[in-house]
C-alpha cells in the first residue's frame, strides 16, 4: 500500500518537536536534517520504519550524540528488519552511498542506512524521508555523498537516480530510449516532486 505523504496534518506540533531537538542540538552535520526527520516521524509523516530505520540501538546513539539533553524520548517499537527479499537491495544502496560519503562526519553512515530505509517507500524519497521538501533532499545528498550527488547532471529524481546508479554499476540499462531527452517517461523520473 502506497503511504500518501503531505507536508503533515499536524504542522504546529511539526514545528514545536523540531524546535525542542534544535534547542538541543549538538551543533553537528546533519543536525537539522535529522531533526526533521525525527519530528515528521513523531506526527507520523513519512515512510520510515521505528528509529528511522536504524534500530533500537542506532538510534538511541544518534539521539545522544545529535540531540543531547532532549528529553525527547520516542517510542521505539521492535526493531523491523527489511523484508528477506528487499534486503539485498537496502544493503546496495548503502554500499553506493558509502562509497561516495563525504568522510567529514560519522553521521554519514547513518544518514546511507536511513535514506536506504526510505527508498523502500512508495512515495519521492524526500517524502518517504519525513523531510520537508526536495530541496532538503538535495542538500542531504550534496553534504553527505557529494560525489555521487554530483553525477546527477540532469536533476534526476533522487530514488530513480540511486536505483539507476545501482543498475549501472551492474551493468544493466533497462530504459527504452538511447537518451533521457527523448524518453516517453522523461516526467516521471525528471519532472517535478510534489
């Protein structure tokens, strides 16, 4: 079942759970993204699994180490592995983004784990991620991987970017135009997220 994300049905609590975790913030990379992240699952936006996909005990480190002194304590529940057959797959994307991670923050790490979580969405990444909107996005993946956010020339979509990097490095070239340009589906993987 496709998960149908607004912006939230909730934007003053949004704003209030954001607020509390930037007050404290650590003053880190990636502070402000999480942040989002963490206060859009808190009022139940976005596609990602308890813990953003972390598990129990990646969260709660990330918690302390970007949101230290919040007395924000969501609950947690069991931790969800991927399903068996899209395992493989989450574990893929998390290889591409780490061999393109920036290395200027342990936080990238956990940022590829959580962006590889949300690509098992249905909805754009952006959405599936709790952000706000593509822009977010954009500057997650020009911050944490920025030479793989840099081979996306042409403004791709970032779910069809990433699974179309992953089909390349297999060598695999599924699209059925010799160019995007000319492309019947040019819209759905260019055109705009909203």
């Amino acid at each position: 079942m496709k998960h149908v994300t607004t912006l939230t049905r909730e934007p003053e609590r949004l704003a209030g759970l954001y607020s509390h975790l930037m007050l404290h913030a650590a003053g880190l990379p990636n502070d402000a993204l999480f942040a989002k992240m963490i206060a859009s699952q808190m009022v139940g936006d976005g596609a990602l699994p308890p813990g953003l996909g972390l598990g129990a005990e990646g969260y709660a480190r990330l918690l302390v180490r970007h949101f230290p002194g919040s007395d924000l304590t969501p609950l947690l529940e069991a931790d969800v592995p991927p399903a068996a057959e899209r395992r493989d797959e989450r574990q893929d994307l998390v290889l591409l983004m780490c061999e393109h991670r920036a290395g200027q923050d342990p936080s990238e790490l956990w940022m590829a784990e959580i962006v590889a979580a949300a690509c098992m969405g249905g909805d754009h990444l952006w959405q599936d991620l709790g952000l706000w909107n593509r822009a977010d996005l954009t500057r997650l993946m020009r911050e944490n991987f920025p030479a793989l956010a840099a081979k996306n020339v042409h403004d791709m979509k970032w779910k069809k970017f990433l699974y179309k990097q992953l089909c390349q490095q297999e060598g695999m070239y599924v699209c059925r135009s010799p160019s995007c340009e000319v492309c019947v589906d040019y819209q759905d993987c260019f055109g705009p997220e909203d």
